[in-house]
C-alpha cells in the first residue's frame, strides 16, 4: 500500500489534502459507532511502581518531541534493569526527507538524543514539558548497522523507544487513556487482521492543538496484503491519523497491543492508514537493541473500548500495491 509517513516536522509540515475524498467514509464510520463493553481482560501482573492512571502524565498518547519532529508515544516497556521506555515510531527520529519510508536507507539522529515529553503542543508553540528521555533504541539505525535487505522489514519496521529520565519515571503509567489496557503483549509472530476488525488507538498530534475529543480512535481493518509479509496491516480510523500521530499505538477487540501507527495512505483509499506489526518490531528489538528483559508493560486499568457494530465499514478490501507515505 503506497503510503507517507506520519511524523510531523515542524519546519516543513504537509497536511494531506484529500479530506473531502473520504468524507462519506469517516460519515459512515461515526453512525456505527456506539457504546458497548469490551471482553473482561485476563488476570495480569501488574506494576505496583506505576503513578495511578488518573494522575499519571506520562502514558501512552504523550506528546514527543525529538530534533524539531512531534510524534506521539504508542506503549510503555520496561527491562531487567528497572529502566522505563516509551515507544513511537523510529521515523520520527529519522533525518530524511518527508516522503522517506525505506528505514534501512534513511540516517537518524544519534541514540542519546534527547526526547521532550509535552502536553498541550500545537502548530505555534510545543507546549508545556512534562519529562525528558533519551532515544535508547531505533529499528532504523539498527537496520542500518546490520544490513538488512529484506524489503518488507526496512519499509515496516518502524519502532524506537526513549528511556525516560530516572527522576521522572514516578510520571508513568501503561494504561492508554480512555480505553485501557493493553491486556495482553503482542505474539512474535504477529497478527492476522481481517477486512472490518475493530481496532483501538489514542493519536495526541499537536495539530489539533490540545483538543482532546479528537484524541480517542475507532477504527476497522482494511485486511491485510500478504505482499506486505505480516509487517503492515492497513485501516480506516474516525479520526484519521495525522501528521503527530505517528507512533500511536493500536490495540484489537480485546484490548490486546497488536501496531504502532507508521504511515497515511494516498490511494486507491486517501486517508487510510497503516501500521506496523508490534510483535514483529517488539521481536526485533528484543533480539538486537541490547536492552536485557525488554518487555511490554501491561496496563493498570481494565480495557473498556467501545464496539463498532456489524465490523463498522463492512466490504472494503485488501488492497494491495497501494501508495503511502510515513506520518512526521
């Protein structure tokens, strides 16, 4: 699927202009949303570390800023260590142009950077600083450093981690705000997703300046390509993820972390968007960043998300050979 990545630069920011295009889409996916209870999530470990969930301020769905790009964290993960991370996609690191969605041949800024967690940022000024980390891992320069040649690993492998700075760990809580969760860590493997499963995410983009309605996400599959080697899955979301989303994480019917937002499609469906496999990019990590025991935290507060009666948008295809481009 042809598609532009989602971070948002801040010095030369597109905004896609084919909003028109898939209006009635976005009108029918609002009239199927209604509210409903999701599956009881499983017993977990939980984390007695974590700041409670209502007064927690660094959470999935923060505001990140690395290098002048503004993304948003998808989920938390810890390691052996006790150190806490935040994940969001390596593009918004990533040093090339706007159009660049090749990780294997694009350089980045350097692990060590620093990364501004903030709330409230918006096209004219990048908000109130919440806490500080340090880019800590990147698929991009770890694909780099290899040499890897797989095309659908450098397209879709797109996942990065910040350490949070040890005096603001205490800010933290897992749990994705208005729905909960995750209940569960992505299988290595991966995830198959069918044409109109339901899919949860909480996007912070500093475009919509602070206005939080906008930020929860409904949303249904498209279906995946097999073209695309389990790396990507394609999606309609209410609201469309926009430049800043990038990084959002994405959760399934029942609440478990399954993507990490990466890409808007441009045709044959505008406005689409795609995401990385977690489990596959969590998989990666594990096996070459060099953290010891990382791992998904899981949230604190139960998945409640909302259904979508009927899977929503019933009838849209895979589509496969369609262009995209990464979200800044």
């Amino acid at each position: 699927m042809r598609s532009l990545p989602l971070a948002r630069s801040l010095g030369s920011l597109r905004v896609p202009a084919a909003l028109a295009l898939v209006a009635a889409l976005v009108a029918a996916l609002l009239a199927s949303l209604a509210p409903g209870s999701a599956e009881a999530a499983p017993t977990t470990r939980r984390y007695a570390a974590w700041a409670p969930a209502a007064s927690a301020v660094l959470t999935p769905g923060t505001q990140a800023y690395t290098d002048g790009a503004q993304c948003t964290s998808n989920f938390v993960f810890t390691d052996s260590r006790g150190d806490v991370y935040l994940g969001y996609s390596a593009h918004c690191a990533g040093k090339g142009e706007s159009t660049d969605t090749d990780g294997c041949k694009v350089d980045s800024v350097p692990l060590g950077t620093k990364v501004t967690f903030a709330e409230g940022g918006s096209p004219v000024a990048d908000g109130t600083v919440l806490a500080t980390g340090r880019l800590a891992y990147s698929s991009w320069i770890t694909m780099r450093r290899l040499g890897t040649k797989d095309a659908n690993t450098c397209a879709y492998n797109d996942f990065a981690l910040v350490k949070v700075a040890r005096k603001d760990r205490g800010k933290v809580n897992p749990s994705v705000p208005q729905f909960g969760g995750p209940v569960a860590a992505p299988a290595a493997k991966g995830v198959v997703l069918a044409a109109g499963d339901q899919l949860y995410s909480y996007g912070n983009s500093s475009l919509r300046g602070g206005a939080a309605p906008f930020s929860p996400k409904y949303g249904v599959a498209l279906g995946d390509d097999a073209a695309d080697g389990g790396w990507s899955h394609g999606l309609y979301s209410l609201t469309p993820g926009i430049p800043g989303d990038s990084g959002s994480g994405f959760l399934d019917a029942k609440g478990r972390a399954i993507g990490t937002l990466s890409t808007v499609g441009l045709a044959p469906l505008p406005l689409s968007n795609n995401i990385g496999d977690l489990g596959r990019e969590l998989a990666f990590a594990q096996k070459h960043s060099g953290i010891p025991g990382l791992r998904l935290a899981l949230g604190t507060e139960p998945f409640t998300g909302a259904g979508l009666p009927g899977g929503g948008l019933p009838g849209l295809p895979a589509l496969p050979g369609a262009p995209s481009l990464p979200l800044p």
